[in-house]
C-alpha cells in the first residue's frame, strides 16, 4: 500500500486526523501533571525520632542503633544514615532501584515496632516518610502579625490554617516552622522551692494528681444514661495554681502559686522563623511525589482566601518562594524556542529552496508533531517536566528533517517536469527507505537509555519518548500532511526553479572539487582527522571536566550560617540579623526580592521538620534569599563578596552556600554541598583525629570553599556526677536526682505529661513545670536545684549529691552503615565538579594511611556524578553499537555502515569544542545533546551513502572492460562524488535546520532555558562538524573502504559466481 497516495486520495481525511490529534494534545495538556522532573528513582524512606531531653550519645546509643540493627533486616535496603542530637534521631533508609517500596515501607514500619521494645520507656513512636525529590516544597505559607506572638501564630497555623491547607488535593501539610506549640507554663520559684523544702518533682507530683485525665463512667437513673462526669482536670487554666502540694494535713500549708507563677504561653523556644527580618511562622508547601507543581501551586494560592477566613483580621496568610516559576519559565522558554527555531528553520528551508511555500509547509508540520507527541506522552503516563519539554524543544530540529528532505525531493521532482500529484509521489516513494531508516537510526541514539540505572534512566527515559513520539509524528505526517499541503500549494501555481539554483551549482561544484582534493590525499587525511579527533576530544573533555547537572544562576540561594558550637538561641538570632544587614548591604538597595530564615532546631513535637531543614542545635541558622529579577546580579560573583566580607565582619561564624531554588535543590540529589569527605569508624576519636589530617590537607585547594564540618564536635556541656551513695545516705535515688534536674533544665512534659482541655475550642494543650531558663545560668543555679526527701531541716539541694562542672561533649553523631562518621563539606568555585574531586583526590593520596578500622570516601554529589556520566557513556557507546547493528542489516555491509560512523569522532569533538567556548562542561543535559547529535549525523550520512551505494554500482556496471582494480576504484569515486552531488542541498538543509533550531536553546534567550542551554551547544557544535565531516571527508572514507568492492549482492541464494561474502 502506497501510504502516500492514500493520504492525495483522501486529504480531508488527513486534515480531520490532525485536527483531532491537535485536540487530543490540548486535552492532555489540561490533564498532564506538570513538574519540574519525572518521577526519579531515587527510593528513600526517612524515619524521625524524638524524644526530648535525649542527649546525643543517648540518642544515639538507646535509640538510633536499635533502629539501625533492624533495619538491615529489610528488603532492598542500600545504605542506613543517622544523625543524633539532642532531643533528636533521624534516620535515612536508601534503597536499591526497582524496589518494591509498598513493601519496604510496610517491613520498615514492622521493625520499628520491634526496635521500641528494646528502647527506653517513653519512647514514642516515630514519624514514618517516604521521601523523594518530587517530595521537596514548591512555596511557603506564611503565617505573619504584627501583633500576635509566635506560640499565638503557631496555634493559629496548625489549627486553623493547616486543616484547610492538607485538604488541597496533592498537598502533603508538614507542621509549622518557626512556632512552637501552645503550653500552659508553670514557671518553678527555686528560693521558694527550698524555703519549704519542695522539689520541683514535689510540684509535678503535685499537677498530676491534682489535674488528671480520668475516664468518665455513667449513672442509669429512670429513663435516662446520664455521663458522670467530674472536673477531674480544672475547667480554667488559672484554677491550677490553687492545687495543694501535698496530701493530707499539708495540703492546706503550700498551694502551687505559693511556689511557682503561671502563662499561657508556649513551649521551651528552640527556634524562629524570620520573613525580611520579621518573625513569623510558614508552612512549606510540599505536594504528592505525582502531583503537578503548577497545579498545587494554584490550588494554594487558590485558598488563600479561605485560609485568611479561619484566622483574626491581625493575621495574614501568604504566599512566598514560589518555585513553580521555573517550571512555567521552561514551558515559556520551550514554546519561544520552538516560535523562533520553527520561524529560523523556515527561513533556513526558503533559502536552499527559494520557495517560501515549502518553508511555510515544513514550519507547520513542527507544532502538530509537538502536540501528536504530547499526547502520546500522555497516554503513556508521562508528565510534562524539564525532561520531556526539553526532548520536544530538541524534537524540533530533529521533526523537521522528514519535511524537509521530503519537500527537496519533491522540488527536485517537480523541477523535471513532473505534475503536482505525482510528484509527490513519487518524491516521497523515492525517500521512504532512506527515512524510515535514518528515524530508526535517530531512534536507536535512545535505546539504550532502556539500559541504564538510577538517577540516568529516570531522566533519560521520559525524554527519549518524547524524542521518539515527535519523530514518529514527524515520518507520519511527512507521508500524509505535508504531500497534501504540497499538492494543494503547487497545483495552483506553476512551480518555478528557484532563483539561487545557480548560486546552488557553484556550491555544489565546489563541494565537489574539495572532496575530490580531499580523497585524493585519504591515505593522508584519515589517519590525521582520527588522530586529531582524539586528541582533541579527550583534550577538551578534561578541560571542561564534568558535573552531574549544568550550573544556572537562578537568582536563588540558601546560606547556612554556623555560631560556634553550643551558642544560645538569641545570640544565633543576633547573628543572622547582622548577616541579613550584609546579604541587603552587599546585593545593593532593592535587590533582595526576599529573604526566608529559619534560626534554631525544630520543637520536639515536631521531627518530621528535621527531615526537610536539617540544623543540628541553637547555634545554626538558615537564609533563604530571592534576587530581584533583572538585578543584575551573578550568584558567583555576589557569593564571593559575601564571602569575603563575612569573614571580616562576623568571623566567629562559618557559613555555606547551597541550592535555593527546587531545580538546585533536586540537582544536588540529596547533598548540601557538592563534596563532602566522609572519615568513618567505630572509634570516634580516631576518626576525628583522621578528620582533622584531611581538614588540613584540603584547607589550601583553590577549587574549595567553606569547607567545614558538618557536626558540631566540642559541644559546651554541663557534667553532673551523681553520688550514689551519698544519695542513699540522704534518702535520694538517682531517679528523683533526675526526675528533679530534667524538671529544672528541661520540662517536666518529658517525665509526667499532663493536659489542659480549652472547653471553649475543645483543643487539648500541655501543661508543664519547668525553671524558667534565665534561672539556670550558672553552675551555683545548678547545683541549688532543691530536691524532695533526705533528712534535717537543711533544705536539701542537688549540689549535697551530685557536683557539676563544666566540659565538651560530642554535640552529632553521625553513622553510615552503623559506622561513626565525621564529614567535612566544601563547595566548588571556578571549576567543574570532577577536577575539584580530583584535586580532592589527589590531596587524599598524599595523606598517610588511616588508622585500622578508619575508612574515608569522597561523597556528596561525586558519586552519582560518576555513576550517571558513567551510564551516559554506556548509553553512547551502545547506541554506536546498536546503529552499526542496525546499518549493517540494512545496507546488508559492515564497510557502509562503519562509513556512515567515521563522522561520530568529528561530531564529538565538535560538541566538545562549542561547550568547552561556552564555558560548559560534560553533564546529562550536554550528554543528551551529543547522543541525539549522533542520531541526526548518522541519519545525513545514511542520505549520501544510500545514493552513492546506487551510483557506485551503476558506475560499476558501466565501466566494464577496464581492468578490475580501476574499475572498482572509479566506480567507488563516482558514487562519492554522485552521492555528495545529489545529496548535498538536504544535508545542508537539514543540517543547518536543525543548528538553527538549536540556536535559541543554546544561547538561552529565555529565562529557564538555561538548564538546557548545553544540550543546544552540544548539538549545535556537534552537528556542525560532523556535517563538515560528512560533505568534504566522507566521500574519502567511503572510497577508501569501497574502493576493491564489486557489485554483487551478498545474498546467499544466488549462483555461487554471482554472491560475495
């Protein structure tokens, strides 16, 4: 069947096709998530630990090892990490790709149901997450007054705000950062305390008999089941400073207000949030691992409304750090590039052919293929992300090269003399081998992203599709829309030859006289092209080195700030406040858009925060900063000022940069920095000891900055040594030491939880006796804590059984794999990510050998950068492979099909040498750039020796009688010089096509096409050499590898004197 003249048969049938194929595309448009990226299979489940008062070896070592030792248990797990704090445990599962995590969600959750029954009592259970990069915050709510305090703000956050929030389809709702919970405080009197020889465990003891939640039971009386209930918890907070400490004849002697005063207030503060230098509380818009960004994004600003309805008129919700700009900015730049790649490759068609109704039919030939694509893309499952907009923006030079060949055949039919129809007919009958084939051999470029692992094949795969349905679309549409379009466009105009077709002989002239001069000297020029190719592709790609993603200055970054360790809370704020003044100072008035900050770690009641914003205790803080767009500002050049004035204004604090923006953040895969070095073991000190070697051997790198640890070591600590029997003497235990000193530095919610019922809301809130914390400011406020029992009328004090002095404790432990691990961190500058692992790397071998049991790697972003780059390669040699498969089955000869590859070298270096100009490096975006380059090369090359294959046995025929030797070598040079002939306006068509599409990309004219920026240059470079290549040297290598073939047929059905093996 002749799928041409079906379509001329039936042209509205066509037209109705493509318009419901177009229709089918705006309706998938309208359902398609939209995303940043594709689902990544990077399976990480998180488990968050609280338990307050918890130091950080105790944590580590009644807790989180528990976890980890069960957790080893589970199926496909990859890696275990911790961290221990204060107050907190966070622990990390990695898991193989392919997992099934249904299951090793539900394994984790039975484990760690048999990991608390080995821990302490009071261990609550932990929260459970399923984390991915699809699972980081597209915004911020923010939840600000000018009047309220931060635990009125908290309050309003998590019972007004966030109800409405979690509701939105696709929101996942973590709890507020920057409040902390309401409480209702009783604030401890030492003097008053030991004046009646009370302890503060007397006054717990006191609360929670006097204030208890009791079931309530039922009296039957008549007809009727009445509720018993008593005021067994006191209906008005203030009621419980009249609670008698004490039973019996003493009750009436000391009530609570005697020994403490009370508020409605909140939890012990363990951190801020601040918006532009304001206090508020905001909730980080997180979304579903398969919602559209865009699409939560507008359902939050959606309920904006509803929300500011829930809360006081002196409260204001809003919405802040939009991330889904970058997504709406690559669609924009996406459909810019296609306007202006269609519009230049129209131009690009109207020169070579001088027809402007040819160009105007290969230009509308691009957005039909987009959309026939988008919707395959859609009923595949697929999403429209930076992947697979990326594989349609590339699709645009690569569609266009089926109409274009196309309509030069059908030009070159008509200026014989042909009628319209059969024209095109025959043009496209003519083609339609060399195009199904070279589609195929473009398509195969992509294959073997089938092949690949982790991080590579998530991305790969949904840009691949995209390629590969544009193409398909492409063939389709050149076989069916564009004969119809041509038929209607030429029958009511008699074609005329083009008025550069003079101009086109002398090229084509001189293309000829070049290949000629150059195959006369192959024996010369091929050995040196291989040479030089080689030498200056792996020249180049050391030079340019390589990243895991291409840097972009998005105007965003996150600054971590770092007191010394231990340092109080508002010393930290203090702190951030003067690096706020420097961040507006240096960026100039009115260039910071807006400034997020978090100071401090989270509550105890909320762990799962730490999963999202990790600090480690008081003394860290963190800045999120927006640039004004069109300030002018580069993030490199205004990170190294801040540096520097940093250093000299707040020198006791380290700082650090990283990702700001979601694109950032999901390219880090994980890491804050780019590099850190693990030194790991199980004796602590030795690791640090180890540690501190590779800190000195780093410290003068100049591709490193900030380098730092990241955990705080020395941390100031307060070392209470409890005499036991001395204690015993006096009538104390180490439990009523402890209940009393955890009640004085703590809060007594972490030994006797007690609660208070707002009848007028029905909101439950906890009631707590606690020092107040200006009290304990010295070790004489320490050691007079008061304690119950012991014996005479001195009051009795924690300094009569205990001393306390001051030290340094470890302030985080870290394990990987249940390993002790201390890390520095280091960020790159001036160089690509692969030489600053190499400078590391270097550095690390000068250093002796670690101590037995000592073991030290260089993580962070370097090792999925070696193992994506290392699958990209993978990728490109297969696909090299696979084309040689594939040309050699079709031209039924190994000889054509290494011909059409001798341009890969060439193409190559090409790519390597435009990037390496542009100041690129080797990454997965310029990586996909030269695979598909490679398609498109190997499809020009199919064109020319698919055409000089037919002369050279035609040559063959005619120039029997000379002797066999130059019969076959001149029938070898005319099929060279026929096939460039012949050939040579749709290589250049195509070619320049497709450069021209790529402009725009590479240039990156639109903002958010930066990201893709190198895949354009890769092509672009690439292409441009390979098509020199293609038209001035390899006509030589076909003559070199055709030169002693004769024109038999390799079939083995034929008479044995007719085959040729």
């Amino acid at each position: 069947m002749n799928p041409i003249a079906a379509a001329l048969r039936r042209p509205f049938t066509v037209a109705v096709a493509v318009v419901a194929a177009a229709a089918l595309a705006a309706m998938a448009v309208m359902r398609m998530p939209i995303d940043v990226f594709p689902q990544l299979d990077a399976p990480v489940i998180y488990v968050a630990q609280p338990y307050g008062g918890m130091s950080p070896a105790e944590m580590e070592g009644y807790i989180v090892n528990y976890y980890e030792s069960n957790f080893l248990f589970v199926s496909g797990v990859q890696q275990v990490e911790s961290r221990s704090v204060q107050n907190f445990g966070l622990v990390k599962l990695s898991f193989h790709p392919g997992t099934d995590m249904s299951q090793a969600a539900a394994q984790t959750t039975s484990y760690i149901s048999r990991a608390l029954a080995y821990m302490p009592s009071g261990t609550v259970p932990p929260f459970v997450m399923r984390y991915d990069a699809g699972s980081l915050p597209v915004g911020d709510l923010i939840v600000s007054s000018a009047s309220r305090s931060q635990a009125e703000l908290d309050d309003l956050a998590q019972t007004r705000v966030r109800p409405v929030f979690a509701s939105l389809p696709g929101v996942s709702a973590p709890p507020p950062f920057g409040g902390n919970p309401r409480s209702v405080i009783l604030n401890l009197d030492p003097a008053r305390l030991s004046a009646r020889r009370l302890s503060p465990d007397d006054v717990v003891r006191a609360l929670v008999a006097g204030n208890a939640v009791m079931p309530s039971g039922n009296a039957r009386m008549g007809d009727l089941n009445r509720i018993v209930h008593a005021n067994t918890v006191v209906p008005a907070y203030p009621q419980l400073l009249d609670l008698p400490v004490g039973t019996g004849a003493s009750a009436d002697k000391v009530l609570l207000r005697d020994v403490a005063s009370l508020e409605d207030s909140a939890d012990v503060v363990s951190g801020y949030a601040e918006l532009n230098g304001r206090r508020v509380v905001y909730l980080p818009v997180t979304k579903h691992a398969d919602a559209s960004t865009l699409r939560v994004v507008g359902e939050v600003k959606g309920a904006l409304g509803r929300m500011r309805e829930q809360v006081p008129e002196d409260v204001d919700v809003s919405f802040a750090f939009d991330q889904s700009s970058y997504v709406r900015d690559a669609l924009d730049a996406m459909l810019i590039d296609g306007i202006l790649g269609a519009a230049l490759t129209g131009l690009v068609v109207w020169l070579f052919l001088g027809d402007r109704r040819s160009a105007a039919i290969v230009v509308v030939v691009i957005p039909f293929a987009l959309l026939a694509a988008v919707a395959g893309l859609w009923l595949l499952g697929q999403s429209l992300n930076l992947m697979t907009v990326g594989g349609l923006a590339l699709a645009i030079g690569i569609l266009v090269d089926e109409a274009t060949v196309a309509m030069e055949n059908i030009h070159t039919h008509l200026g014989r003399g042909e009628p319209p129809a059969r024209a095109v007919v025959s043009a496209g009958m003519e083609i339609l081998g060399p195009q199904v084939l070279a589609m195929l051999a473009v398509a195969a470029v992509f294959l073997p992203a089938l092949f690949m692992q982790g991080i590579s094949r998530s991305l790969f795969i949904p840009l691949s599709l995209a390629v590969g349905l544009a193409m398909l679309a492409s063939l389709v549409l050149s076989l069916t829309l564009v004969p119809v379009l041509a038929v209607w466009q030429f029958r009511k105009q008699q074609h005329r030859h083009a008025a550069a077709g003079g101009m086109f002989e002398h090229l084509r002239a001189a293309a000829q006289r070049a290949a000629g001069a150059v195959a006369r000297q192959r024996r010369l020029v091929l050995p040196i092209y291989l040479v030089l190719a080689v030498l200056l592709a792996g020249g180049v790609a050391l030079r340019i080195g390589a990243d895991v993603f291409p840097a972009a200055d998005t105007g965003q970054f996150q600054l971590r700030l770092r007191a010394p360790a231990g340092t109080r809370l508002k010393r930290t704020e203090v702190a951030y406040a003067q690096a706020l003044d420097i961040v507006n100072r240096d960026a100039g008035p009115g260039n910071v858009e807006t400034t997020l900050g978090f100071v401090g770690t989270q509550p105890r009641s909320y762990p799962i925060n730490l999963i999202y914003l990790w600090t480690s205790g008081p003394q860290e803080a963190v800045m999120q900063v927006a640039l004004r767009p069109g300030s002018g500002l580069h993030l490199a050049e205004f990170e190294a000022r801040l540096r520097r004035d940093f250093a000299r204004e707040l020198p006791a604090v380290s700082i650090s940069f990283e990702a700001g923006d979601i694109i950032g953040r999901m390219m880090n895969l994980g890491s804050p920095t780019p590099i850190a070095v693990q030194v790991s073991g199980f004796d602590m000190a030795a690791d640090h000891a180890y540690a501190e070697q590779v800190r000195t051997a780093l410290a003068p790198l100049p591709t490193l900055r900030d380098l730092q640890y990241g955990q705080p070591y020395d941390y100031p600590a307060v070392l209470v040594d409890v005499d036991r029997q001395r204690a015993a003497t006096l009538g104390m235990t180490v439990v009523q030491v402890g209940r009393s000193l955890t009640e004085a530095t703590a809060s007594s919610r972490f030994v006797a939880r007690n609660f208070w019922q707002n009848p007028a809301t029905g909101l439950t809130y906890q009631v707590q006796v606690l020092m107040p914390p200006a009290e304990m400011n010295n070790l004489d406020a320490i050691q007079t804590i008061p304690l119950a029992g012991g014996h005479g009328a001195k009051p009795l004090l924690l300094g009569d059984v205990a001393t306390a002095q001051l030290g340094q404790v470890v302030g985080e432990y870290d394990h990987f794999n249940m390993q002790r691990m201390v890390s520095l961190t280091a960020n790159v500058q001036g160089a690509s990510l692969s030489q600053a692992a190499g400078d590391v790397n270097r550095a690390l071998a000068r250093l002796p050998q670690p101590p037995r049991g000592v073991h030290v790697a260089v993580v962070g972003q370097v090792q999925p950068m070696w193992e994506t780059l290392s699958g990209l390669e993978t990728g490109l040699v297969l696909a090299v492979i696979v084309i040689l498969l594939l040309l050699t089955a079709s031209f039924q000869s190994w000889r054509l099909a290494l011909v059409v590859l001798t341009a890969v070298p060439a193409l190559l270096t090409g790519a390597l040498l435009l990037l390496g100009a542009f100041g690129s490096s080797l990454n997965i975006e310029s990586f996909m750039g030269i695979i598909t380059a490679v398609g498109i090369s190997v499809a020009n090359g199919i064109l020319l020796v698919t055409v000089a294959e037919g002369a050279r046995k035609h040559a063959y025929a005619e120039l029997a009688g000379l002797p066999e030797p130059e019969r076959r070598l001149r029938a070898a040079e005319e099929g060279a010089s026929t096939g460039l002939g012949l050939r040579l306006r749709p290589i250049l068509m195509t070619a320049s096509a497709m450069i021209a599409g790529m402009v725009p990309m590479a240039l990156a004219w639109e903002s958010g096409g930066g990201q893709s920026a190198p895949l354009g240059q890769a092509v672009i470079g690439g292409l441009a050499a390979s098509t020199v290549f293609t038209l001035l040297v390899m006509p030589a290598a076909y003559i070199a590898l055709m030169r002693r073939r004769d024109a038999s047929s390799p079939a083995l059905d034929l008479e044995p004197e007719e085959s040729h093996a």
